[in-house]
C-alpha cells in the first residue's frame, strides 16, 4: 500500500489531482459548519450581485441567494450523488461481469445478450427513458446514471474474468477442493478488484458530470434544492447579462472532474503492471547508442564483426549489463551458433546489431558492430535501414506475432523488396514467388495471398526464412527460429537453411539455446553465459571436449534421445541476475572447481587458433 | 464479406427487439394509474380515456407489448398530445436536425482524435505529446453544455464571430452557408469530449502496437520509419480504434442532447426533454426506440468496417 | 487389479462446435478419440506428441477438469465423479506447464499451499503446518518462502511450489503437464532429478506429458505416442524410440535433433495435420506416411500387440 502511494504520487498531475479533489472533498465535508447564508433564502432586490460584493463573495444569482453558499451545498449534493453511482454501478457491473466471466457458456452467453442490449442504446436515451418512467428527480438520476453505467463495468470486469478463469491457478484451486463460490471470491475477485478500482477511478468523474448534466437538463435536483449541474441550468437565461452565475458552478464541475480524472489516471499507471515496467514506452526505430568509451579501432574480421559489444536496459534506476562486451565474428558462407540459457544476452547480441533493442530500455554503452568495413553504432538512422533487411537479415523465434497480421504475406515480401529496390509491383512479387520456391512452400502463387492467421506454423516459419532472403543478403541472423515448432517441423527448416546457405553461400548467426540443433547446423559455436562468451571454437571440437566447466555440465544437462531411463545431470543454484554481477566468473557460485580467485579481478577469453575459454581452470586446455 | 454483411444484420434483429422489450418495460414502471400519471392532474377525462386506448392500458402487458410493436412496424408510432401531431413525423424532422449536428461532430472527432493520438504516440515524451496530452485532458474534463456556454459568450457575444444559437437565421437564412454558420459552434463544443477520448485511446493503441513484434520485423527488413508508423502501426492500432469510434457516435448522440439545449438546436434531444417535461410518454417512446434503432445499424456499419480491416474476423 | 493406479476405458472428447444459424450442427471437434490404458502403481507413463495431439486435452479430463465425452476414469479402484475436480483431488494431482500462471499472484505460497490441506482433508492449523514443513522439506525448499508472492520466485522455484502443492494433496497419481518445457536446460534437470527422488519416496504415479522425446524417454517406463488424439504406438521407454513400430513414432525420433547426427529432413512433404473439422477416413497419419497403401485411407488401424510388449496402430508396421 505504501508502494503503491509512493508510485502514485511520484506522478505529479495525479498528486495535484489529489490535491485539488481533497481540498474540495474537505470543503464539502465542513460545508454545514462554514458561516454561510442558508443556499435556498431568495432576496430578489439583492439579485444578480457580482462577484466580491459585499457579504456575497461570488456574488448572488437570479434569486438573489448567495452563490457561494450554493455552490458550496451544491459541490456537496454532486459529489454524493456522482459517487454513490459509480459505487452501485461498479459493485452490481462487475457482480455481474465476474459471474458471467467465471461460469462461462449458457450463463455467460444469456447475461452478456443482456448487456449488449443495453449497450445498444447510446447511454443518454436508456437515463432519458429511466428518468421519463420514474419522473425527474436527483435520485432518480442516481439511479439512472447508476443503470447505464452497470454494462460498461459488466463488461470490462468480465473480459478479464475470462482471461483469469481460464489461468491455470484457477484449475490448480480446483483440484485443491475448492468450490465455485471459494474460487470466485479468493482467487478471482482480489485479481479482479484492481481493476475494478481502476475502472471506478477512471469513470467516477464521468458519472458527477452525467448526473450534473441530468439535473441541468431540468431532469435530475428539484427546486429549491441545487446541485451543480442545476444551478448551471438555471443561470442558463442569464447567460449574458450574468454570465458569474454559469462560470461558478461551471469552472467547479469542470475542476471536480479534472482533478478526478488526473488522480483516476495516476492510479491506474500505479496499478497496471504492464505500465510499472515501462513497457509501454515507444521503441525507437534504432537502438540508443551511448557509447562511455571510443570503438575499437580494431581492423574487421569475417563479414560481420562483433567487438566487445555492450548493451544494457536501464530500467528506473537500475542497470542490466545484458551483454557485457562480446566479440563475435562470422564469415561468408559460415554458421556461427550462439548458445546460452534464457538471460545469457544471446538475443540482445543478436538485435544489437541492427539497433533493433527496443530502446527505451535498452542502450548500447560500447564497443562495435564492423560490417563492409563501416561501424554500425556510429551510422546514421537511413544507412542503417538501407541495410536492414538488404545486407543483414533476421529470422525471428515466434512466425505468427512477428509477421504483421493484417496484410498479406505476399505483400509484406514485397514491401520487404520494395523497401530496398525500385522495382516494380508485378516484379516484386515474381521475386517473392521466386523465393516461396525456394523455400519449399505449396502451392507458393496462392500462397502469397494468405494471411499469416491462415497458415501453419512451419509455413509461417517459411515465410519469414523466404523474406529474410528476399533481398540476398550477406548475413542471416535467426534468433531462436525453430523453438516454437514442434520437432518434425523444425528437422524441415534446419534443413532448408541449412541448404540455402550452402547454395547461396550466406553467413549465419544463429542463436538457440539447444545443443543438439547447433551440433547438427553449425560449424562454430561461442557458449554465452551472462552476457559474455565463456568459450568458443568449432562445434565439434567445443561439443567433444568443452573446455569451460560450464559448457560441460550444461552439456551433460541434455538428454539425449536413445540413453534410456537414466538419472539426469544437474547445476545446482541459478543463473544470475544480470544487474549485479559478482566480480570475476559469474559462473563461479555455481561450479564445483571454483577457487577464491576465480571470484578475483577480469579472467580474460583466452585460447589458441580457433578455441578460446574464459576460464583459469578449463577442463581441457586450449591454449 | 456479403454473406459477412448479411449474419450481421440478422443478428441484429434479436438487438432491436431487445431493445424494444427494454423500453417498453421501463415504461411500464410509471407508477399508479399511468394516463393521470402521464397527463397530470390537469387532464380532462376526455384525454384521460383517449390515453388510455392509445396505449391499449386496458388490456393485458404482453398484448399491450404486441400491439404498440406490430404498429411501430407499420409506421405508426402514435400521435403526440402536446404537439398533435403524428409521433413519427415528429421524430423524423427533429433527427434530421439531430443527424447533421452529430453527424459532423463525429467526422471531426474520428478525424482530429485519430490524428492527435497518432502524433502523440509518435512523438511520445516530446512537446507535441505533452501538449496534446494536457488539451485532451482539459477536453475531456470539461462538461460539453459549460463549453457550449463559454463559446457562446466569446465567440457571439464578446466576438460577435458566431451567431448564438439555433439552426438557421432566422430572416433571410435557410441555405447551406447559413447552416454551417450556425453549426460550426455547436458541433465543435459537441466534439471536444469524443475527441479527447479517441485522441487518448489512439494513443495508448499505437504505443501498444509500436511494441508487437511484427513493427520489429518491419524495422529489421528496412521499412522507413514513416511507413512503419503510419502504416504497419496505424492500420493494426485501428483494429482497436474502430469499436471505440462506435462507442463515441453513441456518446456523440447523447452529448447532442445538451448541445441542443444550449443552442436551441431543434433537434430530437430537446424535443425528448421537452416530451419528458411534458410526460409525453408516446413521444419519449417512440424517439428513444428510433434512435436506439439507428444507433444499432450504425454499430453494424462499424462491425463490418472492423471485418474489412482485419481478416481475422471474418467467417 | 489392484495393482493398478489408473485405468482408462474408452475415454474420449469431442468439443462441439457452434451451430450455425440455418444448417445443422456440425460433428465437432474430436480432439481426443476414444483411448483405453492402463497404469501400474508406481510407474510414470510417458505421453509424447506435437501440438494438437490431444495430449493437454486427455491430460485435462484425467484429473476432472474436463467431463469426457465417453468413457471411465478408474483411480486406484475408485470411480470419482467424472467432471469434479474435488472429487479427483486426493486421488490425481496436476501439475502445470507454466509454473508461475499456476500460482496465484495475490496469495502467498502458504496460501496456496494450505489450500489442498483444508479443503481436501480439513486439517486444522498447527497439522497444517507441520505437513507443509514436511513437503517443502521433500522438495527442498526453504520454509521462509512461505509468505513470500509467486512473483519473487524463478521458474525452477515456482514449478517446485507447483509440486510441492500437488504432493499436499497426497494422491495417488501425478500428472505433469510438460513440467520442465518452461525452464531452462540446468534448472530442468534439478526439477527432473526432484520427481523422481519424490516417486521412490512416496510411491507414487506419473503420467508425464511432453513434447521432448529424450526428457520422457529419460523419466519414463513406458511411453504413448499420441497422433491427431488418438494412440499410434505403447511401449517401452528403452525400445519405442530405438526400435519404433509405427511410422509416426519413427519420424519423430529421427526429427529429434541429435548431437553428433548429421542434418536430414526425414521428410519433406505434407507437414500439416489432417484437417480437425474435416478428418480423413483411415489412418490419419496415411498422408504423410511413407508406407502408405490404400487400405491405410480407407480403414483406421487399431491398437494391437506386436512383439513382446509394444503396441502400435498401423497396418504395415515397420519390422525389426
């Protein structure tokens, strides 16, 4: 709770909203103890006083009472009322939405009917006809801005009931003997009530301006008696020769809802999740580079050259070193496999290249990207997209979320071609046909005109190799491109990368975290732990005889098919968290031949010819 | 997307009926004897009785429901006893009006709100954002009658720019130039509310989309940052833009409601207040079913605007 | 019989699909077809097969949260009350795939742990506490997790809450619903390592569903592969995959990316699934299958017995 009031007032317009609804709040509170004339006495030879006459300090209205005092009972009435809606609306809306949202088919289908129905009429008109049945009057407006706002809640609330009651906690609470009624108030509703408080922050301001706006319609407080929205409407005749007696009341309606409507969005930003984490920041279309030290000067090697690459994701005041100066390089015609645990870095390695780390968070902080003989960190925002794409091109983990679903694969190959070459549509799309070939795609002329939602995952997965190629560029970086795929659909795309590549003659990067993929694809292999390289050679040769007893033990943590029932290997502990790295080895709290300076001062990537470790006792010696 | 356009509309046949069981149980919670209730204490028996067969009061709820919707679908919505004349005819003349005002006041909202909230996703952080972020927060937080007034006393009573109210002047008027010379106030105050509204969800939309991992592969296969933008981006985030703007021509319609009070526009939203006042109860019936039912069609305009779209939705 | 934790007969789901306004209903989807098995006490059947195989779905009915179709769920000679999870709970547990979506993120773990306790067996607060000492105990975890929130813990720390919950409840059978896919290679084999200490230990029965051919073949005694919701082959951990009698069970161990095997697509036509709404007549493996012949698209072959103790479905199983 205190978090959540230490983040909320960290917004400053929330605070300030906060501010301005509580003072307003207290105000109305004391208002019966204030030294105020009675709001209802009229005395028509003081009318239309101005503001700042004597004993009437916003002046009088057309009956000459005080408009102060009527403004201060008035503030009052509205508040209640607006509130006291959105409290029934929000308590029955989302008994409602939970009940239909957690049972689900009949029930679910019968009440959301029923929601729709009322949902069909614009909101105005099911108040006009509640009020016209019931008569005017401030509590039949209550009760009308109450009942058109019940459907808004029903169905928020049941929206994410649905995604909830469908969470996996909610079955193991099954099978752990609880019934419906224990489930729907234990494990539903406290998941539910922060958005229900959300929802109820976001449109209590909502429902003071509705019923404000019944009672200036005439239809809501009765005479004498005034809340806001009727005093509005009745200093509507005298709106030119006494424009005071609208502005009073209008500037308080108007400050009741934007302060309630600052402090509604703070708590929502404090209460989302999705929001705390920053997640809902733009990326930029290029990775921020913020380089602490010059690039090396070091002369390119291979096609493509990796020098003690750094990236970090500054998050509030925290600093993840996701990839703590790596140096990779890949020649023409090579594989080189990067291999690592989910958090080694070997993905944002991968996006840093282009610059495609979103950013915010992420920043580049060192070292170089060397391609044809340029630096890529340090190029502009158009050479670098001139070579995205066309010269260095990704293959990404997951075919369906990274293909954009509303257009068609066709015409994304030939945006991708298009993007790059002033050809022609018809000749783009011969090429994009060309390439369906290529990667053995059926039936690929109407294919083309599919959208991804209409095909498999391996063909998706063929599309996003196909688009990859389209353009013949010089390097492929695939991050993790089979590991959604089920196994006898990921036999078929390594094998078709594997044959493009000895056909066209590309160089891969290829990022997995599975050893038994990298021994069948790659030629070389660097072992990522950290977010640095922890050993690297050829496959074979890393893979034979690791060197780093990290590379081994996670060796021998895999499976392999045709051993038989066995007793696994295991690490024991868990990966570190990479914003507080130890010195020395990160590995070392986690491996049985550490020594007290293994956990001492830098241990350089050391090795001979195409082997390196980053180890002081290797189990086998490279150098 | 025929056969689409067709499941559409007969889905929405259950809807309208709906709606009028809704209206016609409402109505039925007046309390006590309904014509007196209706017609006030000053009714002679003539009008009492006459109410009384109108609404066919002497014979059982359901038949009564059967007879008011079996005449509704023949066109006949009964006959208003403070205006005496045809409820229908009414209704017609007083929406047209209606139409025009909302009719524009969405276009602008859809229009600039969809626009704000794209730049200010895109400018996300920048000066753009944050001044578009604060007008869209005073839009929103100001009520649209209070609008209108202040507009009315700065531009027709201070500037002399804009005429006070109602529709057309009234010597010498009735054109179209005259029509937009009336309209241009009251549409703009309608649209303030709806436009902060669709300005901040268009936002928060584009931002959530500028993070899928499809913008990503854009990005990496070399699409200008503009096409990625107002391309990739916009044309996903419109998949949820789209059911919001259906949601906004229903409060465009009932903020109508306050801007004709303001502008003396003769619209069907003061002529249902008025019939309120009045306890017009066929009138006040009759309006909120025709409306209702418009609204529903347009809604259907805007599923089937959602299914060319996105692919997805079809079948 | 009593030697046997879990008997099946018969048991199958088909989803039904909605109806359309003007035609009659369509079949509906039959995601599970009708399947018979048997499991002795103590062992951990293994349950192989890719997405859309129906193993998450029989996985579902097998512990109650779903009501099958047709068919009898028989645990430990005990019929509980097809579709109540309550009445599954003592006898069959579950433990899920995503371990943090299976905890809820409002309550601490000794929340979620007393749960099971209280509502299974109605224990009182100090009994409560002694057994849920004991479990975390078994699964070494530390006791002052107990009113920390799921969101402080790592996959691996989460998936031995998920088990140690499932332990509370003291059943007789397990069922893992891919256990490790979520965590990483080194934590997997601590959480592999775990269950099988916690068999010995307590006796107890696994079905353990997955989609990685070597991790079941490492736990399990025997092994089912499921293909399109139906069984295609039963066997032996050691022999199914090294000597596999159904096509299907073939080409999924020579797609098994393998350390030190050379690069070949085992097949390169026809990847996709037979269409759900519309399933074809026979054998619905037939249209990948190398060995093919007609009577295999024209009748569907049922389980039968071939060596000593593997079963496949298949009218030309391969020969040794």
């Amino acid at each position: 709770m205190t978090a959540f009031l230490k983040l909320l007032f960290r917004n400053r317009l929330a605070a300030m909203g906060a501010v301005v609804i509580a003072s307003i709040l207290v105000l109305a509170i004391l208002t019966p103890l204030l030294p105020l004339p009675e709001p209802n006495v009229t005395n028509t030879a003081d009318r239309f006083q101005r503001p700042f006459t004597e004993g009437h300090l916003l002046g009088t209205d057309h009956l000459g009472r005080d408009l102060l005092s009527r403004l201060l009972w008035g503030t009052r009435l509205s508040l209640a009322v607006g509130i006291a809606a959105a409290f029934v609306a929000a308590t029955i809306g989302s008994a409602i939405g939970i009940i239909a949202g957690y049972y689900g088919g009949r029930t679910d289908n019968l009440i959301m009917r029923g929601v729709d129905m009322l949902m069909a009429f614009p909101y105005i008109l099911l108040a006009l006809a509640i009020v016209a049945a019931l008569g005017p009057g401030l509590l039949n407006a209550l009760i009308a801005v109450a009942a058109v706002n019940i459907p808004f809640f029903a169905r928020n609330i049941r929206g994410i009931t649905v995604s909830l009651a469908g969470r996996e906690f909610v079955d193991a609470a099954r099978l752990a003997g609880k019934g419906h009624a224990s489930i729907i108030l234990t494990e539903v509703l406290p998941n539910v009530l922060p958005v229900i408080v959300i929802a109820m922050s976001t449109t209590v301001g909502w429902m003071i301006l509705e019923t404000a706006g019944l009672s200036f319609l005439g239809l809501g407080s009765q005479p004498p008696q005034a809340d806001l929205g009727s005093m509005l409407g009745e200093a509507r005749a005298a709106l030119i020769t006494a424009p005071h007696t609208s502005v009073v009341p209008g500037i308080m309606i108007f400050l009741i809802v934007m302060s309630v409507n600052l402090l509604g969005d703070g708590v929502r930003d404090a209460l989302d999740p999705r929001l705390k984490s920053g997640a809902l920041s733009r990326p930029r279309a290029i990775t921020q580079v913020d380089r602490t030290s010059p690039a090396p000067a070091t002369p390119q090697k291979g096609v493509l050259d990796l020098q003690e690459l750094e990236t970090q994701f500054h998050v509030g005041p925290r600093v993840y070193r996701a990839v703590g100066g790596v140096s990779l390089h890949v020649e023409p015609g090579e594989c080189l496999g990067v291999i690592g645990e989910s958090g080694s870095g070997k993905s944002v390695t991968a996006l840093s290249v282009m610059g495609l780390v979103a950013s915010p968070p992420g920043v580049i902080t060192g070292g170089a990207v060397k391609f044809g003989g340029e630096d890529l960190l340090g190029a502009s925002y158009e050479s670098l997209r001139r070579k995205r794409g066309d010269k260095v091109a990704y293959i990404f983990q997951d075919p369906l979320a990274t293909l954009h679903p509303l257009y068609k694969v066709g015409d994304q190959m030939i945006e991708a071609i298009q993007s790059h070459h002033k050809v022609s549509k018809s000749k783009a799309r011969a090429r994009a046909l060309e390439l369906f070939e290529a990667v053995r795609i059926p039936n690929p002329t109407s294919r083309l005109d599919n959208y991804p939602h209409e095909m498999s995952g391996g063909m998706r997965q063929r599309v996003g190799i196909a688009m990859a190629m389209v353009n013949d560029p010089e390097v492929i970086i695939a991050d993790e491109p089979t590991t959604a795929l089920d196994v006898t659909v990921q036999a078929q795309i390594l094998a078709l990368l594997d044959d493009l590549r000895r056909e066209r003659g590309l160089a891969i990067v290829f990022i997995t975290h599975d050893f038994g993929v990298v021994a069948q694809l790659c030629d070389r292999i660097a072992v990522m732990y950290a977010g640095r390289i922890v050993e690297e050679g050829p496959t074979a040769a890393v893979l034979d005889a690791p060197a780093h007893p990290y590379t081994a033990r996670l060796i021998a943590c895999v499976p392999e098919l045709g051993g038989g029932r066995r007793r696994l290997e295991a690490i024991p502990g868990l990966p570190p968290v990479v914003d507080n790295l130890p010195e020395g080895c990160a590995f070392a709290p986690r491996c049985a031949k550490a020594t007290p300076d293994c956990q001492r001062g830098e241990i350089a990537l050391e090795g001979a010819g195409a082997r390196a470790v980053r180890c002081i006792h290797p189990e086998e010696a490279v150098a | 997307m025929g056969a689409y356009i067709v499941k559409r509309l007969i889905s929405a046949i259950p809807v309208l009926f709906g709606i009028t069981v809704i209206v016609f149980l409402i109505m039925a919670m007046i309390p006590g004897d309904p014509a007196t209730a209706i017609l006030g204490s000053y009714a002679t028996p003539e009008n009492v009785e006459k109410l009384n067969r109108d609404l066919g009061l002497d014979k059982p709820m359901v038949q009564r429901y059967f007879i008011w919707l079996g005449n509704m679908l023949t066109g006949d919505f009964g006959r208003s006893f403070s205006l005496n004349r045809p409820v229908l005819d009414e209704i017609l003349e007083r929406f047209s009006a209606t139409l025009i005002l909302a009719g524009v006041s969405f276009v602008l909202c859809s229009l600039l709100g969809i626009l704000a909230g794209v730049v200010s996703a895109a400018r996300q952080y920048g000066f753009a954002d944050k001044a578009i972020t604060f007008t869209v927060l005073i839009g929103i937080s100001v009520p649209s009658f209070f609008l209108g007034m202040m507009m009315i006393l700065l531009f027709a009573v201070k500037l002399r720019w804009l005429p006070v109210s109602g529709m057309y002047a009234i010597y010498g008027g009735g054109d179209l130039p005259d029509l937009i010379y009336h309209l241009i106030m009251p549409a703009l105050a309608l649209a303030a509310v709806a436009t902060g509204v669709v300005a901040r969800l268009s936002r928060s939309a584009m931002l959530e989309v500028l993070r899928q991992d499809y913008i990503r592969t854009a990005r990496a296969k070399g699409v200008p940052e503009g096409r990625v933008i107002y391309g990739h981006a916009l044309r996903a985030a419109m998949v949820s833009i789209i059911p919001v703007l259906g949601i906004q021509a229903g409060f465009v319609l009932s903020g109508a409601v306050y801007i004709e009070m303001v502008f003396q526009w003769p619209g069907i939203g003061r002529m249902l207040v008025d019939a309120i006042l009045k306890r017009d109860i066929l009138l006040v019936q009759g309006g909120v079913v025709f409306v209702a039912g418009c609204y529903v069609l347009f809604n259907i305009a805007v599923d089937v605007a959602q299914g060319l779209l996105d692919p997805r939705i079809k079948t | 019989m009593s030697d046997l934790a879990l008997k099946v007969t018969d048991l199958s789901k088909t989803f039904p699909l909605a109806k359309p306004l003007f035609r009659a209903a369509p079949p509906g989807v039959r995601a599970v077809r009708p399947m018979s098995f048997d499991v002795p006490k103590g062992e951990t059947l293994g349950i192989v097969g890719e997405s859309g195989c129906g193993k998450s779905t029989l996985a579902r009915m097998l512990v109650g949260l779903l009501t099958p179709t047709t068919g009898h769920i028989q645990i430990a000679g005990a019929k509980p009350d097809l579709g109540d999870p309550a009445a599954f709970g003592k006898l069959i547990q579950y433990v899920f795939q995503d371990p943090i979506s299976s905890l809820n993120p409002r309550k601490t773990i000794r929340q979620i742990m007393e749960a099971p306790l209280r509502q299974l067996y109605g224990m009182a607060r100090a009994e409560r506490d002694t057994r849920i000492a004991q479990i975390f105990d078994s699964v070494n975890l530390r006791e002052e997790f107990l009113d920390r929130y799921p969101h402080e813990f790592s996959g691996g720390q989460a998936q031995r809450i998920g088990i140690a919950r499932a332990l509370a409840a003291a059943p007789e059978i397990i069922v893992l619903d891919e256990p490790v896919s979520a965590l990483d290679v080194s934590v997997q084999a601590q959480v592999l390592n775990l269950l099988a200490d916690l068999r010995r230990e307590f006796g107890l029965t696994y079905l353990f569903i997955s989609h990685d051919l070597a991790v079941v073949e490492a736990v399990s005694d025997r092994v089912v592969v499921l293909y399109f919701g139906a069984v295609v082959e039963i066997g032996r951990a050691e022999t199914i995959f090294n000597a596999p009698k159904h096509p299907y069970t073939k080409l999924l161990a020579d797609s098994a990316p393998v350390v030190g095997r050379p690069l070949t697509a085992p097949e390169q036509k026809g990847t996709e699934l037979p269409d759900p709404l519309n399933p074809p007549p026979g054998c619905a493996f037939a249209g990948r299958c190398p060995r093919a012949t007609d009577i295999c698209r024209r009748d569907d072959p049922a389980l039968t017995l071939m060596g000593d103790d593997q079963f496949a479905a298949c009218h030309h199983p391969i020969e040794d």
